[in-house]
C-alpha cells in the first residue's frame, strides 16, 4: 500500500512538472534601451546635463560599471558616477562639460534584474552649447595696480591672479594676488611679501589640478639679481617669500613656469653672468617637487661662453615629460632656436636646434617664439624669423611627438608679426595669433601705420591654414592678443582695439564645428575710457576668464583689475 502511495505520489509529480517549461537564457527577453535624455544627436545641450537612459526592465545594479558605460569627447573618455532606479541609468559627469563637444554614451555589458542581456550595444550621442560672456566685473578698485597681471588655472576651475602694486612705503612695487572659487567668488587680494626697497618685476603664476599655486618674481638690488616663490597651500593660504636662486652676478630674467598632472613644476630662466663676458648667457632650469619642495638649479644648454641666450619657455605634459626652448646667438654668423627634452625619471637631454636663421642675409634671425604643450605630449613650437634690416619677417611653425621627433617646418603666416602667441588642445590642434604691420615701415618713417590682430589654426588632419585678418576690419590700431583653447579645440582669442575714441577690450570665437566666428565680442562693458589688452585662461571644461586693467577715466589715470567669464 505504502509504495503504491508513493508510486502515485511520483507520477503526480513528474506530471504537475512536465506541464510547466522553464525558460532557457536564450528565452529570456533582451534588454533595450526604450529612451534616451539628451535624445540621439541633439544638440544645444546644457553643459551641466546629467543624461539618462531607460531601458526595458529594471536593471540590476552590480552590472553598472565604469568598463561597461563610459562618455566620451573627442579629448577621452570622461570620468563619471552612476546612479540605477529601477529601470533608469542616470550618468554624473564629475566635470562641467566642455562647450560646442560631441559627447558619445556607450552601454555594454549591463543586465537586467533577471538577467537581461543587451543585444547589442547601446551607443547615443548629443553636442552641447556654447558659452558666452557673463559681463564685466571688477576684482580690485582702481589703485597702484600697475604692468600686466598674470591668470593662471586648473582643470577645477580655480583662478589665481597675481600682479604689481605699490606699496605704501617708498612706492616700490610689490606683487599682489587674489583668488576665485567657483560659486564663491574672488577672495580679498593680499600683498605676497612683506613691503621691499627695490621693486618686483616680472610676475609669474601657475595652478596644480590640487588649487595650489606658485607664484615668481624677480628683484634689482644694486645690481644682483634674485628669483623669488612664494607657495598657496589649499587649506592653508600664503607661505612667506623665499628666494629660490640669489645673487646673481648679471641679469636673471625671462622666468617662466609649468605644472604636471602630478603637481610638480619646472622654471626655466635666462640668468647672465657679468663676470665673464658681455654675452655670457646661460638657460637654467630648478624642479618643484609636491612632495620634496625645490630642487638643485641645472643648466640646460650647453652653448660656450660669450653666447647671447634669451626668451626660454617650458611645457610640460600629463606624464611630467617637459620641453624647454630658447633663442640663441652663438657667434655673428646665425640664430637658432634650440630645444631641450625632459624625460620623467630620467632627466634633460641633449639641446637641439629646430630653426636656424643667417645673421649674413640682411641680418636675418629668430625674432620671437612660442612653445605649447598638449597634455598628450604633442609640442608646437611657433617663431617669427626675419630681417631685422628690412623689417620683414614670416611666422613659422615645427611639431613634435615621441613618435616622430621634430617634424619639417612649415609656414603659419606670411607676415610681419609682432607679439606672437599660441595655445594647443589636447586633440592636436593649436591656434597662433598675433599683430601685423599693414604698411611697410621704412627707416625714415618707422613708426608710421598701425598694427592688425591675424590668427591661424592648426589641424591634426590637415595642417596649417591661412593666416586672416581676425579683427572686423583694418581701419583702427590693435595690440597685444592672447589665445587659449580647451581640450576639444575650441578657442578664444583677445586683443585691444582702438574703437576711435579709446581702447577696448575685444575677443573673438574659434569653433571646431564651423571655424572663426562672424562677429567679436567687446568684453569690457563697463569701459568709457580705455582698457589694456586682456589676459586669459582656460579650465579643463572650457570655460575663460579674462582679466585686464582699466582706467575709470581720461582725468583718473589709476587702473583697476576687472574680468569677464566665458562659461
């Protein structure tokens, strides 16, 4: 009786079981993206968008992972936080977005709560908006601001602006700093040392991606010249002044400075030693540790005695590799620009000569140049070479890679330029600007005419284009352009412009999608008298700031500090 039960028990059993099917993974449902927040290819997105994606079934949240969604700009892949509400995937850019930018999602690998698996992957695209000028504001009232101040940056969005001031001992000039904190605002400007008898000179500025800053100045006392730091800890505030090289016999100028991802920074000076000989000059170099302070000054070039050395410049990529780059005359016969490499963990290289320009034909040489360092490590260096003699000259531009070394020169601009400058993005590209004479001067009339503002770009793909006029026309006087560009390309370039009645503060837009813009921008809105050219900077999300001087009015020659954003 028992086994016939348990016979019976077994066949209801199998019976009940063979009626219900259990689904194989290949029955189960895909999972499918139903919508998309910014939709497919739209475009005129806010910078700050956290976009979202819908799919089919909730989904499970151990399978969202930085390897299995990512956004991308032409710059990289961008870092990101997620967050997963049942069937929501809702991305956190941890940086404000760069502007006029093709961001790209891409879903792999994710699941569903019961084991939904993507079909294929899930790729949707959208391009955000541009900035635009937020209006003129003013950091310091009008004073004893005097000289050009120095901006400098981090990818944060943290501004340092430091310049000269009189002090209110003997009037000698002192350097000054203020800073901004997004959604703060500038804080009280502060003198960085105590007041001095002899004046300050040359202010120098640079930002770690921590908010550090390191400041540089030079100082004349009797005819010794120093190198002087002082250091902003974040947290913390000013340190006091040191001097980091003293005592020079002759001149020590040209400072210039450059941070790493790292937060270790390299200088780069012209020191003269007077003791020697008229034009003995030498190119140095002294590296900020973050975590040992100041290093051992070296000597970079490796010219004789007697050699006339002047203008370096330093820039330095993510990995902590620098180049360094200098103009020199080493006897009556040439000028050559030379470059020195930096290698992480190793050291300086051997210099190299990437131009050379023949003081015989018509006294020809190297008359300014630039350096720009992408955070890739691509180099670009720009110069202007021609005849001191004839007053003619044409700009010219070589590029450097691990992969290829220096590549041939080619030509940027065939002009007479004066006040060249340059700024790189990390796609490869870069954008030259600067002042051109539209008369030919003469010796007897050397000062006659005015100067324009023309600019180039660079592309990866296809090279240099052709130098235009960026200015609306050539009928007023210009000076000074500053250029920046953020890591997809875009760019701003700034200048100061004669408007027939005083000087204004004027920018003009390089887009990626559609090139130069039509119209310029005046960024001092508050001027009725006159504006100095401004300076700029630019953060890792594009947006600008730009800081200049203006005087208040004609009877009133005091200048304050104002500034515009571009955000």
């Amino acid at each position: 009786m028992r086994a016939w039960h348990d016979s019976a028990l077994t066949w209801v059993a199998i019976t009940l079981l063979s009626s219900f099917s259990i689904p194989s993974w290949s029955q189960i449902p895909p999972l499918k993206l139903i919508s998309a927040s910014p939709a497919n290819n739209a475009i005129d997105v806010s910078r700050t968008v956290t976009p979202t994606l819908n799919f089919s079934t909730t989904l499970n949240r151990a399978s969202v992972s930085p390897s299995r969604v990512t956004m991308s700009a032409p710059s990289g892949v961008q870092p990101l936080n997620f967050g997963v509400t049942d069937n929501q995937l809702t991305l956190l850019p941890r940086n404000k977005l760069l502007p006029i930018t093709k961001y790209t999602l891409n879903v792999s690998g994710v699941r569903g709560i019961n084991g939904e698996a993507l079909a294929a992957p899930v790729n949707t695209a959208f391009i955000t908006r541009d900035g635009a000028w937020q209006g003129a504001d003013l950091i310091t009232h009008p004073s004893g601001v005097v000289g050009t101040p120095v901006v400098a940056t981090n990818e944060s969005g943290v501004i340092f602006v430091t310049w000269l001031q009189n002090n209110t001992n003997n009037n000698a000039l002192t350097p000054w700093s203020t800073r901004y904190l997004p959604g703060l605002g500038w804080s009280k400007p502060v003198p960085l040392e105590p007041a001095q008898p002899n004046n300050a000179e040359q202010p120098r500025i640079a930002v770690d991606h921590q908010g550090n800053a390191l400041v540089l100045w030079t100082r004349n006392i009797a005819g010794r010249w120093s190198l002087w730091a002082n250091h902003y800890t974040r947290g913390v505030g000013w340190g006091t002044a040191e001097v980091i090289v003293e005592d020079s016999a002759g001149s020590l100028t040209e400072q210039q400075i450059a941070f790493d991802a790292n937060d270790n920074a390299f200088v780069v000076w012209e020191q003269h030693n007077s003791s020697v000989g008229q034009y003995d000059y030498n190119i140095y170099a002294v590296r900020y540790s973050a975590t040992g302070g100041w290093g051992t000054p070296e000597q970079i070039d490796s010219h004789p005695q007697s050699v006339y050395i002047y203008g370096p410049r330093i820039g330095l990529d993510a990995q902590g590799n620098a180049m360094a780059m200098w103009t020199c005359i080493p006897d009556n016969i040439v000028s050559q620009l030379c470059a020195n490499r930096y290698t992480a963990g190793v050291g300086w290289g051997t210099v190299t000569s990437i131009a050379t320009a023949s003081l015989n034909n018509n006294n020809e040489r190297i008359l300014e140049s630039r350096l720009a360092v992408s955070a890739l490590g691509t180099v670009f260096a720009v110069w202007s070479q021609g005849s001191t003699a004839s007053h003619a000259s044409s700009v010219y531009a070589r590029r450097y890679t691990d992969a290829t070394g220096w590549e041939a020169t080619t030509l940027a601009g065939p002009d007479i330029a004066y006040g060249l400058q340059l700024a790189a993005s990390a796609t490869g590209d870069a954008i030259i600007a600067y002042t051109r004479r539209i008369d030919t001067p003469t010796p007897q009339n050397y000062t006659a005419g005015h100067f324009v503002v023309y600019g180039n770009h660079f592309s990866a793909s296809s090279g240099w284009q052709s130098a235009r006029l960026l200015q609306a026309n050539e009928s007023y006087d210009s000076a000074d352009p500053r250029v920046v560009m953020d890591a997809t390309g875009n760019g701003i370039v700034s200048w100061s412009g004669y408007n027939t009645s005083f000087y204004r503060a004027y920018t003009l837009r390089y887009r990626v999608d559609t090139g130069w813009a039509d119209s310029r921008k005046v960024i001092d809105t508050t001027n009725t008298n006159y504006s100095y050219p401004p300076e700029l900077a630019v953060d890792q999300s594009g947006d600008v700031l730009a800081v200049w001087r203006q005087a208040p009015s004609a009877s009133d020659s005091r200048t304050g500090l104002w500034e515009n954003h571009f955000q």
